[in-house]
C-alpha cells in the first residue's frame, strides 16, 4: 500500500483518538447503557476498541513510511520548577506494536464478553451488572493506551496506575461472592497492595531518574544517561533496579506474583484481557521501553534475566499440581511472563516482544476457551438439577477440572480452539508459540547457561501441564453430570476464539527466522540488534521436551482416563511433592506467616495501645475534651456571665430606668401638657431674647 | 381717633395672658376653652394692631385664617365635651386622665 506524503503525516495527529474512543465509549455506556440494554452496551463497548484498533492500523500505516514515528502534544500537564511534562504521545514501532496487539485482542475479547457476560450476569444473579462490566471494560482499555502512548515516565506511570484500578474494579466485580462472601473482594486487595509495592519501587525509580537526569521524558532521560559515562553507573543500576520492583509487581514475576492467581476471581474476560494477554505484559513493555538504561546497567539485567527465569521455572511446577482450570492457567500466564521477563534481562527485547505479542493471542485464546468451557459446565449443571430444586447451590465447582471430562465430543468448536492454543502454548512447531519461545531460548543459549537451563526446565513443564489440562478436560468420560450435559456455546462466543486461534497459528510468522519482520520493524526504536542465527540444535530441544512432555502427559491421563473421585494418578506417582506443588510451595502460607500476621499483629498493637490507650484515652479525653470543657468554663464564667451577658443586663436596667423616670411625665392632666408648652414657648422666647440683646 | 399700636400690643398680651391663666387654672373644660379663644382671639388683636401699622394686607389674611381654624376648633372641640360628659358625667379636665403613663 502507498499513501501520499501529507496523508500520512496527518495520521500521527489522529493517535489521541486511541484513548479518546474508549473513553468516549465508556462515557456513552455511563450515561445511556443501562436505558438502552445489553444489546447496545455491548456494542457500543465493542466499537469504541474496534476504532481504536483502527487508529492503531493508521499508526503503524505512517510508521511504514516514517519509521521515525512522531510526538504529539496533547495538552501542557505539569510545569512546575525544573519538572516540566507534558503530556505527550510517543508513537514510535515499539509502541504502534502494543497499541496493535492490545486493540486487536482487546476487540475480540470485548466481543467475546458481550455473549459471556449476558450469560455469566445471570448464573451469578445480577444482570444489572451487565453495563457496568463493560465501563471498566473500556476504561480499562483507555488507560492500558495512555500506558503505552506514554512519553515519559509519569505518563506511563498514570497508564500504570489505571490499568491497576481498573484490575482491581474486575477481579472484584462480583465483590460479594467467593469464599465466606467476601473472597473475590479479599483477591482484589491483595492485587492492589501487591501492585502498590511494585508502584514503589517505581515511583522510587522516577524520584531517582529526576534527580539524576533532571527530566522524566524518555528520550531527555536516555540521552543524559548516556552521556553521563560510568559514574552514572550506580544510579543508573538502582533506578533499574526499582524498575524491575515496579514490574515485578505489574508482570507478577518473584517475588510478587501471589495477586495473580488470586486474581481469577474476576470474570474469565478479565482474565483472558487484563490478567493474561496486556497488563501483565506492562511490566515487560516498560523495561523494554527503558531498554537503555537497562543496557548501560548490565547488573540489573542479569538480576531481571534470573528473576524472570526463575518465575518461569517456580511458577511452571506450580501450574502442574492446579485443578482449577483458570488456574492452571494463571501459573501458566506467570510463567510465561518469566519468559519475557527473561528475554528482556538478557537484552533480547525483539524476542521478549515477541513472545509478549504471540502469548497474548494464545493465552487470550485458551482464557476465553476455558470460559467457553466453564459457561458450557454451567449451563449443563442448570440443567442436570433443573427440577431437582437445587438450581445454582450446592458445592459444586466448575471451574474444577476434576468435574469435567469427556468435552470434546460436546463442545467441539471449543475443544478445537483450545488444543490449538495449548499446542501453540506448548511450543510445538509450526504454531506461534514455538518461534517466539525458541528466539527466546536461542538467546539464553547464547548468553547466560543457568537461564537456559531454567528455561528449557519450564518450557518442558509447560508442555506438560498443558497436555494434562487438556486430557483431563476434554478426553476420558465426564466425571460430573453438569459435565455430562454441557453444550456449545453461541456464535458470539466461539467466533472471536476462531479468530485468536487463527493468530495463535500464524502468529509466529511475525518474526520467523531468517526473515524478522518484528525485529526490523522494532529495530527502528530500539536499535538495530543482532539476532541470533536459529539453531536446530536448540529448536530440537525444545520441540523433543515438549513432545516428550506430552507422551507423559498421555502416559498419565489418557491411557487410563480419570473416572470420578479418583485422585490425581500424578499424586501416587510424586507423594509429598505433589501436595507441594498444589499447595503452591505454600508460598501464601508463608507470605501470611511473614508479613500479614506480624503486620496485623503490628496493627492491633497499634490500635490498642497506640489509637486507644494513647490517642483516645489520653490525648483526646484528658487533653483535647478536658482542656476544651475547662477552656469554655472559664469562658463561660469568667468573660461570658460579666461580660457579655453583663453589658446587655445593664443595658436593659439604664432604658427601663429612663422609662420610669420619663413616665412620670406624662400625668394625663391636659393642664399639666399646658404648662409643659407655655415653659417651652417662655423659653424660647427668652433664647431669641437674650441672643438678640447680646 | 388714632390709638397708638403699643397700646393695642399691650392689650392684646393682657388678655393672651388672661387666657393663658385660664387654661391653666380652670378645671371647667368649657371654660378652658372659651380660655383658649381669648389667646387666639389675642394673637388676631396683635396681628391686626401690626397690620394697620405697617399698613400690610397679609396680617388681615392670617386673622381670617385664625378665625376660621378656630371655628373649626369650636366644632371638634365641642364635640370631644359632650363625648367626655357622656362617659364621665362630668366636663373636669382632670378627670379625664386615662392616658396617664
């Protein structure tokens, strides 16, 4: 395609649309969604993002031509001393391929949960809810753009900031369910102060960029950096240092993961959107978009290289031990996220953005899958008690891969999608997930070897884990009536994971070796870098774990499917390690015993002897209440009795004195009035008299 | 016959002073009228006795002003006495002392 010149300048100056259309569609739902229904709240959602996925076409149409990108200044935000930002949108390759990955998975996911949320309003009993999901929905998507779009660190730290809330709004969107009615209220904490230690460490970092660089744009920042020469260097490694805090938190790596899957309480599009295929990856993009001051800090990228391997690792073994579906799920996400967080460590930001692009197409895919799933357990659940007069209670779950079984002859579509993003996932060739995820290992096997090792550990158990979810959902007989009876969901649900499981196959084509679209195309903003020749040594490695991983898989669950009740086959084979790892290496536990009881601990002291026995008793009851009742008495007695009300009483006496005296001149007797005037009339006459005799 | 004008004044502040005393003195509410019509009847004397003197027309103006004011004061003035005797059966100003404060 070719456009003219001018054209396409113009085109950068449509990139505020990007969050102006989903705040546009959030407000046209805030006022009109719930008069005008499901229908329309759905898609009024669903066509803000698509225009916004439109705006996002046209950015990367001018890149193609201008592949130095463009500023535009939307508005003069602070200007205040030396601290000068405005608010500025950065549209450079990087950014234009985020802005692409999050409107496009953000359309199909809205989409998605226009159908699974009219269902999904209903099982939980609130249809009202409907519009609302959508507003958080979109405003999610506004705030995930001002993220990106940001030049500077504080514009992104607002993005940051939103798309926290916004998580924080979701996973607590049914606040009055989960465990003891407050569960998914209690999920949407931990998000929340799991991220605000993250949003520290970042917030520290920009308070040392400031007073390092003396700016917090990008460009400004990196260039100081790197004419500041090596005795920036200490600086330079702790405001990295912070940076990896901050998206340790966002991107759920160690030691900060423990939100995320606590956070599947949110509906499954929350999870497939917020909590798998973008906010977790700001972590990721943001160490990519300070790639410089990580380049001149080689410390802090091998610290990042080893804390996203070890995640990948940690959270894989967990993953394996899961029943619940979505949870399997979240560890996988995590895991893979420690895959990114690697791949950047090590300074191979095309192949971290790579595998952030394809995992968000697979993952989106098998979280939007696993929904389908779940809607399909529910709906067969209504209708194996319908009648029964048991409608919706009992303790059946399902989102428990033990109550399935059998899928794939009753939700085939489904069953489909998903074993195509699990094999995507998996890293099995020719799928989107084996070329990033080996670009990913090819850097590790060229860099730092216990990465590597590390690596290649998790993409095994990935594969593993993987074929085991799919073997117990899909294969073998179902293990529950609600199972039993399940059925395919509408077109509205399954059509957008037809199309995420058409990028999940061909997404590895962005950036396949020898070719590297991707790389050139980010190469603009980060440099041209060398890739690393692929090598069939390390791809035969990966796809011989990872079909290895699967016949064990097979060897385990699909010979001999599980029937009802009967325990993991995994838990004979593996004992205590088993319960470990579902247990979650009791990391919770250990997080509960660590910081929240000692912190609750400290808090009740605080209350009691701090607020109760020192501020209230105390300082309030025997200072602040006593001195201000003693204060006022003495006001009252000394300066109110004499004073004030004394004035005012003498007052009164002198009038009703005067009257008294002044009423014995009025006697009534006419002749009395009668002298009164002719003494006044004497003695006036006598003034005129006597003036006119001197 | 030309009488010299201080010999009217003088008559005239004689019987303002008469009727002066009178109001004062009398009890009789008609008296004390008929008191209060000697002063105006006086002040008329002195407007009269100036006016021939200065030979000025507007002191014979204010004497028929007097009259007529003081013919109206007649008509209230009476009428306010009958009132009083019907309520109190007696015309003694000092009687009618309600409005003593």
């Amino acid at each position: 395609m070719h456009f003219s010149e001018a054209a396409v300048e113009g085109w950068f100056a449509l990139v505020p649309l990007i969050i102006a259309f989903p705040v546009a569609g959030l407000l046209v739902n805030l006022a009109l969604g719930r008069r005008l229904g499901e229908r329309f709240t759905g898609f009024a959602a669903s066509a803000a993002v698509a225009l916004a996925f439109g705006v996002a076409v046209l950015q990367a149409l001018a890149l193609q031509q201008h592949p130095e990108g463009a500023r535009i200044v939307v508005a003069d935000w602070i200007a205040m001393g030396a601290l000068s930002v405005p608010w500025a949108i950065k549209v450079d390759t990087l950014s234009a391929t985020m802005m692409l990955m999050v409107t496009g998975v953000s359309t199909l996911i809205h989409l998605y949960a226009a159908g699974y949320m009219h269902d999904d309003v209903r099982f939980q009993g609130d249809p009202g809810r409907y519009t609302r999901f959508f507003i958080f929905f979109n405003l999610f998507v506004a705030a995930m753009m001002i993220l990106i779009t940001g030049d500077s660190f504080l514009t992104l730290f607002v993005g940051w900031e939103g798309v926290g809330l916004c998580s924080y709004l979701l996973i607590g969107f049914w606040y009055e369910k989960g465990k003891d009615g407050i569960g998914n209220a209690v999920a949407g904490k931990k998000a929340f102060v799991a991220n605000r230690i993250g949003d520290f460490g970042f917030l520290i970092a920009m308070f040392l960029t400031f007073g390092a660089f003396g700016s917090l744009t990008f460009d400004t920042v990196f260039e100081h950096a790197e004419a500041a020469g090596p005795q920036a260097g200490l600086v330079i490694t702790l405001i990295t240092l912070f940076l990896l805090l901050g998206a340790a938190g966002k991107s759920a790596q160690l030691p900060l993961f423990v939100w995320l899957p606590d956070a599947m309480a949110g509906p499954t599009p929350v999870s497939a959107l917020i909590h798998a295929a973008t906010m977790v990856t700001a972590g990721v993009y943001m160490i990519t978009r300070t790639h410089v001051l990580f380049h001149l800090a080689p410390i802090s990228s091998s610290v990042v290289a080893i804390v996203g391997a070890a995640t990948a690792f940690f959270a894989a073994t967990i993953a394996v031990g899961q029943y619940d579906i979505k949870k399997v799920l979240a560890y996988s996400t995590i895991s893979q996220l420690g895959f990114m967080v690697a791949a950047v460590g090590m300074g191979a930001y095309v192949a971290g953005m790579f595998h952030l692009v394809t995992h968000a197409f697979f993952k989106a895919l098998l979280f939007l899958g696993s929904g389908s799933v779940i809607l399909g357990i529910e709906h067969g659940h209504h209708r194996a008690t319908h009648g029964h007069g048991d409608a919706h209670g009992g303790h059946f779950d399902p989102q428990d891969m033990r109550n399935m079984g059998g899928m794939a002859s009753r939700m085939k579509v489904t069953f489909a999608v998903y074993l195509m993003g699990a094999l995507a996932l998996a890293g099995i060739p020719p799928l989107a997930g084996f070329f990033s995820k080996d670009e990913i290992l090819l850097a590790a096997q060229g860099g730092n070897l216990l990465v590597y090792a590390l690596l290649t550990a998790a993409a095994f158990l990935t594969a593993f884990y993987m074929g085991r979810q799919v073997l117990l959902v899909f294969f073998g007989r179902a293990r529950s009536q609600a199972a039993a009876q399940a059925v395919e969901n509408p077109p509205l649900i399954v059509v957008p994971l037809v199309a995420l499981a058409g990028l999940s196959m061909l997404g590895g084509a962005l950036n396949l070796p020898g070719v590297h679209t991707l790389g050139t195309w980010l190469g603009h903003t980060l440099g041209e870098e060398h890739a690393p020749e692929f090598s069939l040594l390390v791809a035969g490695i990966s796809t011989a774990l990872a079909l290895a991983a699967i016949v064990l898989a097979w060897s385990l669950y699909g010979r001999r499917p599980l029937v009802e009740n009967q325990p993991d086959p995994l838990e004979a084979r593996l004992g205590g390690l088993f319960v470990a790892l579902h247990r979650k290496w009791w990391v919770d536990e250990f997080y509960d015993w660590l910081i929240v009881r000692r912190y609750v601990r400290l808090a009740n002291v605080l209350a009691h002897q701090v607020d109760t026995i020192f501020w209230h008793n105390w300082f309030h009851d025997s200072v602040l209440a006593a001195g201000f009742r003693r204060g006022t008495r003495w006001l009252a007695e000394a300066f109110d009795m004499p004073v004030i009300d004394g004035a005012s009483a003498a007052l009164a006496r002198l009038v009703q004195r005067a009257g008294g005296g002044l009423r014995r001149v009025q006697s009534g007797y006419v002749r009395n009035y009668a002298v009164y005037i002719l003494a006044g009339v004497v003695l006036m006459l006598s003034f005129f008299l006597v003036r006119s005799l001197s | 016959m030309n009488v010299p004008t201080s010999y009217v004044v003088a008559l005239s502040a004689i019987l303002f002073t008469l009727g002066a005393i009178g109001v004062l003195i009398r009890r009789n509410a008609i008296i004390a009228f008929m008191s209060v019509e000697l002063m105006l009847n006086a002040a008329n004397l002195a407007f009269i006795a100036y006016a021939r003197s200065l030979q000025q027309l507007s002191g014979h103006i204010f004497v028929f002003f007097i009259i007529a004011v003081a013919a109206a004061e007649v008509a209230v003035g009476l009428a306010l006495i009958v009132t009083i005797f019907k309520t109190k059966n007696s015309i003694d100003v000092d009687q009618a002392s309600s409005l003593k404060g």
